[in-house]
C-alpha cells in the first residue's frame, strides 16, 4: 500500500513561512531576502528544457487551505484522516464524514488560487516548465486518463459534451504535463494551469462505489443537506458552525450563531486539507446517506416464494449491490492506493524530465517521495521550495547526490519573483 494510517509527522515543527517576511526584519530586508532566493531557483532553472513540478498542500496555504506538517499543520493538532478501509466498511465512519463536509467543504471549494498557483501558470504558459509526453506514454494509459485526475474540464462540461467530443478534448490524451499535485482542490486548474496530473484525485467529484458514476459535489452536498437538515439544525444546538449549502447559488445557512468560547468555536468548525471540518458531535448515527439514484434505489419484492434459485441469487446480488450504492470523494484516501495508469504517467514524465522541481511538499508520504528519488536514481536535479525539512533531507539524500537544491522561502512570493526575473530579462532582449 502506498499510504500508512500512521501519520508522518518531522522531527519538529518548520518556522512559519510568514515569518520571513515579519520576524525581525524590515521590508526591504524581506524582499532582498525573496530576491536572494527567487534568483536562485532563476538560476536553476536556466539551461533546463523540461521542468516537472511536484506539488503539496504546503502549495495552498496561502489560499486559506491548512496543511499537514507545516508549521500549523493539522497533524500537529491531532488531525487523524479519514483511512479507506473504514470509510467502506463502516456506515458510520461514512456517516461521521459526509456530517464533517457538510460544515468543512463551503470553505475549501470557494478557495481562490494564490500567488504560486499563477505565477506556476505563467511559468507554464511561458514554457519554462512542462514535460513532453508525445510518444513516451502508451495510447492505451492515457486514455484511463479521466476528469478526475487530468486537466481542469469542470464535470459540467464533461457531462454535456458529445462522446465525439469527448474523444477530442485535450484532457483525455495529454501530449505534455507540467504539474503533478498532490492536492485535491483543484487549485492550479483554477489558476489557470492546463496540464496538472491531480495524482491523488479531486475533491469536487464524488462517485458511487457501486456503479462508478461520477457527480459534482456541491450537487451531492445539496442533496444531502436537504436528506439531513433537521439533523443538522438539531445537532448544531450545542455548538457553533456555518452548514452551507454549496449550491452554485452560495446561499448559506448559518446555525446558532451564539456560542461564548470563541475559542472553542474556532476549534470546533476549523477547515480540515481534505475539505472536512473538526466537527465533533457524540453521534452521527441520525445522518441519512442519499444512495445512488442510477444504481441504489432499484426495488425488490419478495416473491422467494415463486423464485427459483436462479432468481433468488440474482435477487441477492442485488441488494448487495445496492448496499454498495454510496458515494465517496473521487480521491485517494489514507490507505488505498494511487491508481497504477497515473503511476505509469508520473515516472514516465519525471523519466522524461531533465528537473524536478518540488513546491509546498515535505515529501513525506511515498506516492510523492517516490517520484523524487527516482529522479535522483537517474542523475536528475531536484530543485525543492519548502519551508521546513523534507524527507529528502531527512534520509540524507540532499548530500550524498550532490542533485538538490534547497530553497526556504515563501512560495507564492518567491514564484512571482520568477516569474518578474523572466519578464524584465524578456523586455531587456526585446529592446536590447
């Protein structure tokens, strides 16, 4: 398995990124120091044709979207995610999740791209980073490629489009990647980046472990805020939180506004990174989960009497397919495994790759470190901006390849600040 349901946590906890800009030092001190570092990754990026970025949750912060390990990363806080296994066997881990995202998932789906998102899309756009795929990837591998794990086609867009128009958008074939995320917010596609590879999934699409259809969450949200919504009014009672229905309208219901720990408050409803909320309630067995209307709410009638045993097994199949019928985020949870075909296309591109460039990311869990050190395997410059040590560091690999570079400071300052090098050198040639 590619993850553990042991957290991984460093050995401390890193510096907080702002206090590069704020501890001790003036204004002009934080931007010669964001200069300093921007120039290095300036400089290595230089004379690379085909620059692979890797991305973690460090990468949204600033977008409002906690982390993991960060300096106040969730794990520190005693965040425990939600492990696969459970939420399939287990109707009330299952309930105790969807109760948790009804409170957590306004905030993260409304999130807007920082800073490093479109300064990552400039760069693409600018083709400073990107890998090539053309030839280097099975025709077979790509076409497992969907909605949830390629490009930003929205699952509207998808749903009306023709099955010939299907078979001509670009996201379905992609000839180059410039991103590989671990995230699942779907952040760099709002930025304005086109050929990201959301390795773990996206958090805007849920599908029914049954039949594998797939649908918008907030639509999903919707309808299990209306199944639930004396549930919710009632079990909000003794605590303070905003239950939003995710509608494309935004209309929101906020519930017992009063609450005298401020404290408290903000413990209790805090946004999770995977987009569910620190919500504690002592039961959650009064949730109801609207089962899937294509596959969940077929009925059976018990004539045992006049089947045979033909019918009667068929009969059988049937209703344990439909206690299948619920729905789960399209993502990869904590214990399940990373679908092989996106594994086969991440080492292809960072086979193809001549950097790897690593944002926001400790490198932590395997399905990212992996793909690192396979790059350092092949003789590969890895380039990391983050702040605090990676795994990378940690196990000595920074020394003893001679292939890393490390950079410690704000990422979405940082990426603008290369972003601005690339322009003034650009405007210099043009008018030189």
């Amino acid at each position: 398995m590619i993850y553990s349901s042991q957290r991984i946590l460093p050995l401390s906890r890193p510096p907080d990124p702002s206090s590069f800009n704020t501890n001790n030092s003036t204004d002009e001190e934080s931007r010669s120091y964001i200069q300093t570092q921007s120039a290095r990754l300036h400089n290595w990026l230089q004379c690379k044709q085909s620059i692979l970025v890797i991305t973690g949750a460090g990468m949204s912060t600033e977008s409002g979207i906690p982390d993991y390990r960060g300096s106040n990363g969730s794990y520190f806080k005693g965040h425990k995610p939600i492990i696969h296994h459970d939420f399939m066997s287990n109707e009330s881990s299952r309930k105790r999740y969807w109760a948790r995202s009804l409170v957590g998932y306004s905030p993260f789906s409304t999130a807007r791209p920082n800073g490093g998102h479109v300064a990552l899309a400039q760069m693409e756009e600018m083709g400073l980073i990107g890998v090539n795929l053309e030839g280097v990837v099975e025709e077979e591998v790509l076409d497992c490629l969907g909605r949830s794990c390629y490009g930003s086609m929205s699952i509207e867009d998808w749903n009306d489009a023709s099955a010939n128009e299907k078979n001509r958008l670009p996201q379905r074939r992609p000839r180059r990647l410039s991103i590989i995320t671990q995230n699942v917010d779907i952040l760099h596609s709002k930025g304005g980046s086109k050929h990201v590879l959301h390795l773990h999934g996206r958090g805007d699409i849920v599908r029914c472990m049954n039949c594998g259809v797939t649908r918008d969450r907030k639509e999903y949200h919707d309808h299990l805020y209306e199944s639930n919504r004396e549930w919710m009014e009632a079990a909000s009672a003794t605590s303070t939180f905003t239950a939003a229905s995710t509608s494309e309208s935004g209309r929101d219901k906020k519930v017992n506004e009063e609450d005298d720990d401020d404290d408290k408050k903000k413990e209790t409803a805090s946004l999770r990174p995977d987009g569910d909320a620190d919500w504690y309630q002592e039961s959650y067995d009064g949730m109801t989960l609207p089962p899937c209307p294509h596959c969940g709410n077929a009925h059976t009638h018990d004539n045992s009497n006049h089947q045979n045993g033909e019918q009667q097994q068929q009969q059988q199949q049937q209703q344990q397919q439909q206690q299948q019928s619920f729905y789960k985020t399209d993502v990869v949870f904590f214990g399940d495994s990373v679908p092989r075909h996106r594994f086969d296309i991440a080492y292809a591109a960072v086979d193809a790759a001549d950097g790897i460039l690593c944002i926001g990311t400790s490198l932590a869990v395997h399905s990212a470190y992996r793909l690192a050190k396979r790059a350092l395997d092949k003789g590969t410059e890895v380039a990391i901006l983050n702040v605090g040590e990676t795994r990378i560091e940690n196990e000595g690999l920074d020394s003893s390849t001679g292939l890393v570079t490390k950079i410690e400071s704000p990422i979405g300052d940082t990426l603008a600040e290369v972003v601005k090098s690339y322009n003034t050198a650009s405007a210099c040639e043009k008018h030189g």
